[in-house]
C-alpha cells in the first residue's frame, strides 16, 4: 500500500519570505488547513509551517489586541517560525510508513518529496483514515464479527474456508493480538446481513464467538 | 378500540429464496398463525392486496433498477443486485404486491374507514435505494408510501419510525434531504451490524438537516437503552415536527431470541416502543398510524410479538 494514491498532490505550499498573515491567509482560503510545506524557487523542500507554530509565535489575544496581533503577523517571517529539521516521506513509502512516522514525530502530516527532494506532494493524518476506511471496507454494508482462534499455523484457511462455503464475500479481515496467551482475535466484516450460518459455521470448529461488547483492537497501553 | 386494519395475501409466500436463507415464508405463516389465533381476531379488518402500479413504484425507484428487477426475475436468476437477495421468478410480481397492499392500507386509513393498520408484507423494503436492492430488499415500502401520501393525499409532514433492529439506510437516503419526511431509527450500533450506518451524527443532508435522527445502541443493552434513546431522541423529535401520518418500519428481530442480533429486546420492550407510537400517533396524527413489517426471523417468538402489536394498535 503504497502512499501515491493516498497523498494530495495539488500541494498549498509556501516559500520562507512570505508573513504570518500570509500564511494564515493561504491556510484559511484554502479550506482550513493545517500544514503548509515551504519551498525554495525551484520547489525544494526547505521546512514546514503549521497553523500552531503561526499562533504560538503571535501574542495571545488575552494581553494585545486584534490590531497588534495583526501587526506582528505582518512583520515576523515564515522563515523566523518554520521548521526547517522536516519529518518527510518519499511516494515510494507506504501507508504502513506514514502510520508510523506519524506516530512517532507526533506530526499531522507528512510532506513527500522525491529523490532530489523536491515537493511532491503531502500525506495527512487525515488522508491514512481516508485509507483505512477504505482497507476496512466499512463503507459497504456489512456485518462485523469476532471470532477467537488459537494461533496455529493454518487457522486463518480453516475460517476462509467457512466464509467461503457460506458464499459470502468478506470486506476486510482485521486479525488482532489478544490479551489470552496463544490465541487471535480476527474480526471478519462480512458483506452480508445473513450471519446465522456462518457463526454456527465457526461454533462448529470449535471458535469462539466473542461478545461483542468485549471486541478490543488494543491491548497495549497507549 | 380502533379500527385497526390486517393486511396478509397469501401470494406473499410466493417470494421464495431458497434453502439457509432467514426471509423465508415461514416468518408470514407464523405472524398470521399468532394473530387468527388471538381472541381479538374478529375485531380487526381485513385489508386485500393488489399490485401496485409502476408510476408509485418510480416515485422512489429509478426506472433503469425496476426493469433490472423485472427482467431478474423473467430471466429466473436467483440473486439480484447481492448474494443476500434471493429471489425466484415471482419475486418482482409480490414486491408489487407488496407495495400495492401497503398503500391500499394507507388509502384506508386517510378514507377514515381506518385508524392504523399492519401490513404482514415481505419481501421487505428498508434497505431498499433508489437504484439498489440489497439487505433482502427490493422496492422500499414505506418511502414509496411516504410520497403516495404526499401526491394522492396531499399530507404535507410524514413521520417514519423505524425499529427494524438493522438501519433502514434505503429510507433514510432517499429522505435525507427533504424535510417532509422525517425519519427515526433505532437500531444495533453499526460498528456491529449491518448494513454499517446510522450513526448518531448523521442527522440529515441540505434542506433536510435536522430531519433524520439515529439512535444506534450497542449489543447486549436492551430494553433499558431503548427507552433512554427513544424518549430523548425520538419523543421530542416528533413533538416538534408533528407529522400527519406516522409510518412504522417493523421489525421485530431487536428479540432477545432472534440471532440475527444481539440487541436483547425483551417482548414487553417491544409493547412499549408501540405503546410509545401509539401515544405519538394519537396525539399528533388522529391516531393515523401505518405499521409495515420488515425484518424478524425468529419463527417461535414471531406469532406472540404480531399479536402483541397488534393489540396495542387495537387498544391504543
């Protein structure tokens, strides 16, 4: 899964000379957005600037009024607030990649660049839900079970299998750890209202259904 | 008492779906068995089916999917549009029917030769789209008697309430921008169930916003959940919108017995959420109430729950 089809590519950008204002500016005109990566003349990456660092640089409007934050925001540079040290991605990195970088550097978005670092596009937090909506296939009508299996070599065929003699077509399949030792959770969204057979189906392989007000992704603390 | 209305054919059991599937004619024969069986039989009225004509059916549908449906049918294939929709070559002729006796109980009632009535129809209709069947659904009964109420009746405010435990996203899109029409559900969250909508935030698009209202509840929370929901959310809601006419989307797998949830509606949970309509209908509607059956396959518990229903609407 890589990170191309995912990304935005009509990048709002910006270069370090432009002010605060303008910034604010470009980011309220462009439908609110969060995050504008800055460029030199020929469209390399030199930093980024987000809707926080222009707010954190401005007085607060607790102590100055409107006007005074007006006039700092036309004075202080993006280049005096941006960061420069840009947590990045290439169009070769994979939504696995840009979970993780996310996670990591606490970032809202990732800029992509290619090999010369030239802008490319930019990957929201945003954009990977996009993606994950679509890898659940939730979007599709369907019905959600949980199922708990031992965590043997040749399980997930066992419930293929049965998925498949029930001809139903399955959304997505989410196999998950699960706080019992040697055992799965896996979470097949099936894409059908008609569930009765294939869960007598798994009770009859010895699975066990799990109630689903006990259904958890995580085990780990966050 | 009310003069409440019945509306059965046996031609309903025509639709059949073939083996493992839970929409079956037996649900019919079991609701019909639990009310000829009931002491108040012989006060009730018996309504007759006839097909519906193809202009109320486009009132809804798209005349590209009625054809599609149609020609399914003569072409004896047994899935339409999705593998949970099996259908035999009399399947397009008894949604028709279908359709055609729902709104002959909706003439009656708006005649005044009724105060409400329920309609024992498959197959049912609220997963119905415009140009989509799916969910054991093919033409959506009760929008289609919706908009029969606004052309022939000229009734300007149409409440639906829906109790099918699975979100009636047909009714709830093709109604979700008009204000005319507003639509409740009450339903198994759909992070668990199908058909995975009606969220407590979706409320309505454009002109409609504010004119759909979902009440998702999770597994296992019965009736002490359903009455929470369905007085805050529901109650005031039709209070505010006085509709003319109030049309139920019946369901009653929410059971406690029924597996194709896991809501644990007890059956007096399902007396009082018709107790609760009864009152709305009485106090906004003169007592105009059309129940039309869609989902419930739990073939022991159907009989005592039509009954049940029955009576409230009777005794309302």
């Amino acid at each position: 899964m890589f990170i191309n089809k995912s990304m935005t590519v009509n990048v709002i950008k910006i270069t370090e000379d432009k002010t605060l204002a303008q910034a604010k500016e470009k980011m309220a005109k462009h439908g609110g957005i969060r995050h504008l990566p800055v460029v030199d003349g020929a469209n390399t990456l030199i930093g980024i600037i987000t809707d926080r660092d222009v707010r954190s640089a401005l007085p607060s409007s607790l102590d100055v009024c409107a006007t005074d934050i007006h006039a700092a925001s036309e004075k202080l540079k993006v280049k005096d607030v941006m960061t420069k040290k840009t947590v990045v991605i290439t169009s070769e990195g994979t939504i696995q990649d840009a979970l993780l970088l996310t996670q990591k550097y606490k970032v809202g978005a990732l800029p992509v660049v290619d090999n010369s670092k030239k802008l490319i596009g930019i990957i929201s937090v945003r954009d990977l839900l996009r993606a994950f909506i679509n890898v659940l296939g939730i979007k599709e009508p369907g019905t959600l079970l949980c199922i708990i299996v031992d965590d043997n070599f040749g399980i997930m065929k066992k419930i293929t299998n049965a998925i498949y003699e029930e001809k139903i077509s399955t959304g997505s399949i989410l196999v998950a750890r699960y706080w019992e030792k040697n055992k799965r959770a896996v979470f097949p969204y099936l894409l059908t209202q008609n569930v009765t057979g294939i869960k007598r189906r798994f009770k009859n392989l010895g699975f066990r259904l799990l109630d689903p007000m006990d259904w958890s992704i995580e085990t780990e603390e966050k | 008492m009310k003069k409440t209305g019945f509306l059965y054919d046996k031609r309903y059991l025509k639709h059949l779906t073939g083996a493992y599937h839970p929409e079956i004619p037996e649900r019919l024969t079991a609701i019909v068995k639990g009310i000829t069986e009931a002491d108040f039989f012989s006060s009730i009225i018996n309504i007759e089916a006839k097909p519906a004509d193809s202009e109320a059916i486009e009132t809804v549908h798209t005349k590209e999917y009625i054809k599609r449906f149609h020609n399914a049918c003569l072409n004896h294939e047994s899935i339409f549009d999705c593998p949970d929709n099996q259908i035999c070559s009399d399947s397009y002729d008894i949604a028709l029917l279908s359709v055609g006796g729902v709104l002959t109980a909706a003439d009656m009632i708006m005649e005044g030769k009724l105060n409400n009535a329920f309609c024992a129809i498959r197959p049912p209709g609220h997963h119905a789209e415009t140009d989509q069947g799916m969910g054991f659904c093919y033409f959506n009964n009760v929008a289609i008697a919706a908009r029969h109420l606004q052309r022939k009746w000229n009734i300007k405010r149409v409440g639906i309430i829906d109790i099918d435990v699975h979100h009636g996203n047909g009714t709830e899109h093709i109604f979700e921008k008009d204000p005319s029409v507003f639509y409740y559900s009450i339903h198994e969250h759909p992070s668990f169930a199908y058909p995975g909508t009606g969220r407590d935030f979706d409320i309505g698009k454009d002109e409609g916003t504010g004119f759909t209202k979902n009440s998702p509840v999770l597994p296992g929370r019965g009736i002490e959940e359903y009455t929470k929901l369905f007085t805050q959310d529901c109650i005031p809601a039709f209070e505010k919108f006085k509709p003319e006419v109030i049309i139920i989307s019946t369901g009653f797998d929410a059971h406690e017995d029924d597996e194709m949830s896991r809501i644990q509606l007890s059956t007096q949970g399902f007396s009082w959420l018709a107790e609760q309509i009864t009152n709305l209908a009485n106090n906004y509607c003169q007592s105009r109430l059309l129940s039309v059956l869609e989902g419930g396959y739990c073939i022991k518990r159907l009989p005592e729950l039509a009954r049940n229903h029955i009576k409230i609407l009777l005794n309302s």
